[in-house]
C-alpha cells in the first residue's frame, strides 16, 4: 500500500460518476465485481491491482450485503481517471448496525491492505429508525 490519496489529486481530473444499483443480495456481487473490474481497466492498472481491487469489491459488498434492510438495494459509485479507480458503496440498513465496530473487524483489515485509502461514512439518519445507511469507500491509484 502506497501513502498517495486520491484526495491530493485534482478533482479535475476524474471523470464522471457512474453510479450502478441492483438489489441489496448476495446473488449480485459477481455483476458487481465484473462491472468493477471492466472500469479498473481504464486507468492503467496492473494485473495484480485489478485481482486486490476485485477482492476489496468483494470484501465491501459482502460486508454490505450482511448489514442491508432485507429488499434494500446496494449502490456502487464509481469515479475514474487514467490513474485512479474511486469505489464506493452504500446500503440502508438499521439504527443498531450503523454502530457496529466495523473498522475492528477482519475485513476491515484485509481493505486497508488492498487499498489505498479507505473509509467508513455513517448516516444515522432522521431518527425514526429506517433512514440509517452505511457506505464503504475506496481507491485505487495504478502503479505506474
């Protein structure tokens, strides 16, 4: 894992947002990882990145998956440049699971090792219980 973060490069730079949403199951993430992989294509990434890049898309949607309001949906965002592959990922799930410990947890660890910047955003919604979400964001920037 490299110290570079996508945040000191130009935003100017990244292309547009390319947003896909499909239900919140298990049965989806080979599209998820495809679609992933398809895109990690365009910005120079090595075979090795595109293989640690699947495996982190895996490691955050299966975490997501877990944690979803049962027939919610998960939505990935994706933001490219030549350089830098930008994913994230966000499910509507519950008040509780909002709070839980994530960043202690195994995966938790096997993303930070994948990755080169990471981070857990929680909204705890407007207080009546269903409006909680949990996105996992990361990036990639191609070793050049």
């Amino acid at each position: 894992m490299t110290e570079t973060c996508a945040s000191s490069r130009k935003s100017e730079n990244l292309g547009p947002v390319i947003e896909l949403r499909t239900p919140a199951e298990a049965s989806q993430l080979a599209p998820i990882r495809g679609v992933s992989a398809a895109l990690a294509g365009q910005c120079n990434m090595s075979l090795d990145q595109i293989a640690d890049l699947r495996l982190a898309v895996d490691e955050a949607c299966s975490t997501l998956f877990r944690i979803a309001i049962r027939g919610s949906e998960i939505f990935c965002r994706y933001r490219l440049s030549s350089d830098t592959f930008n994913f994230s990922a966000g499910v509507a799930t519950t008040r509780t699971e909002v709070d839980q410990p994530y960043e202690r947890r195994f995966g938790w660890h096997v993303l930070r090792t994948l990755t080169d910047e990471l981070e857990l955003h929680r909204h705890h919604g407007n207080g009546d219980g269903t409006s909680s979400t949990i996105t996992i964001s990361f990036t990639f920037v191609a070793v050049t």
